[in-house]
C-alpha cells in the first residue's frame, strides 16, 4: 500500500504505475516479511481464521493511517489511489481465489495459477527469523515514507 502511494505520489502516468505498482509488489514479496499466516486460509479452523482477519484488518487500517497522516505530501489523489491499488491487486486476488475455494469448494484455473505464482513469489518456506522480517519491513516503511515527505 505505502509503496503504491509512493508511487503515485511521482509519477503521473497511469500505464507506467501500473507496471511499476505490480513489480514493486512482488519486489517486496521477494523480502523476507511477516506474514499473516503459516497454513493456507483452507486449512485453518475458525479461531485461526479470525485472527487473520483481525492481522489483516489491522495491517491495512495502519496503511489507510500511515497514507490519511501524510496525504498532504503525496501529491495527485487520483494517481496515488490508483497505485495504491494496483499494488494491492495481487494479494486481493489470491484473496479471492481463497474465498471461492473455501465458500464454494470450487477453484478457479486462472486464479489458482495465479495464486501458485503469487506464492512461489514468496520464495522456499524455511525456517523465519521474526526480528529480521519485522526489521526488513521497518527499514522499507521508513525508505518509503522518507521517498514521500522529500
């Protein structure tokens, strides 16, 4: 989210923030970060479920904080929402295929390739150091909130 902003806040041309949206996401999805789960969504019960929600909630609440606390610097609203989109694009869409696949015990082909490719992004599970991901993430909020304010 914050890097779509960041983003949007300089460039003005929808084609070229599409493409620099999208590669910047799974850019940082390269980056060992904190993820919201361990399992897949389908292989959880409900009280793991809730808490997804609750992390994922919380996570783009302080996105929408981070993005409303410092709007004044970023420029052109419709180029920043825009990106701030397209950046989220891919992970709502594995959302989706999530959702069709748990409510509707259905997949969808395309989807389904997409959220392989999605997660295949993310690079081999192994075993995940929480300091450094939390660490990594801290130091790409704060390039990123440095790359709007100047």
């Amino acid at each position: 989210m914050l890097a779509g902003a960041a983003l949007g806040s300089r460039i003005h041309n929808f084609a070229i923030l599409f493409v620099a949206a999208l590669v910047l996401h799974f850019f940082f999805d390269r980056l060992p970060h904190w993820e919201y789960a361990e399992v897949e969504l389908d292989k959880m019960g409900p009280k793991e479920i809730s808490f997804f929600l609750f992390k994922s909630i919380f996570d783009f609440s302080f996105g929408i904080f981070l993005l409303w606390l410092f709007w004044p610097k970023l420029g052109s609203p419709i180029y920043v929402i825009f990106a701030v989109f397209v950046s989220l694009l891919p992970d709502g869409i594995c959302f989706l295929y999530l959702v069709i696949k748990i409510l509707f015990k259905s997949e969808v082909k395309i989807l389904k390739k997409f959220y392989n490719f999605h997660h295949l992004i993310h690079g081999p599970k192994h075993k995940k150091s929480l300091f450094w991901e939390l660490a990594i993430e801290g130091l790409t909020v704060i390039i990123l909130l440095l790359f709007i304010m100047y």
